[in-house]
C-alpha cells in the first residue's frame, strides 16, 4: 500500500482511464509477475521515495 506524507492511503491512479485500459489487456500471470516484482523491490527494505 501507498500512503501521503500526512499518512492517508493513496486509493487512485493518475491518468485512470488510460490505467483501466492497459489492465484489460493484461494477462493474469503478466499481472502476478508485475506484483511479484514489485513486492520484491518494495521488501527488500531499501528506503523508497518519489518526487
């Protein structure tokens, strides 16, 4: 999960519609790999930070 600065949960996507539409199109295991991947990088206990 994605969470502010502040502490709320991020719960939306930027460009939405663009989003919904690139996800239909994916395979469920394109999907599990993507995850896998991104839990992984996420776990590995690195500090993570966007601008």
């Amino acid at each position: 999960m994605l969470y502010l600065i502040e502490g709320k949960q991020i719960t939306v996507v930027a460009y939405e519609k663009s989003f919904k539409q690139r996800m239909k199109s994916l395979n469920n295991e394109d999907y599990r790999v993507i995850v896998e991947e991104l839990n992984r990088v996420i776990d590995c206990g690195e500090v993570h930070t966007s601008s």
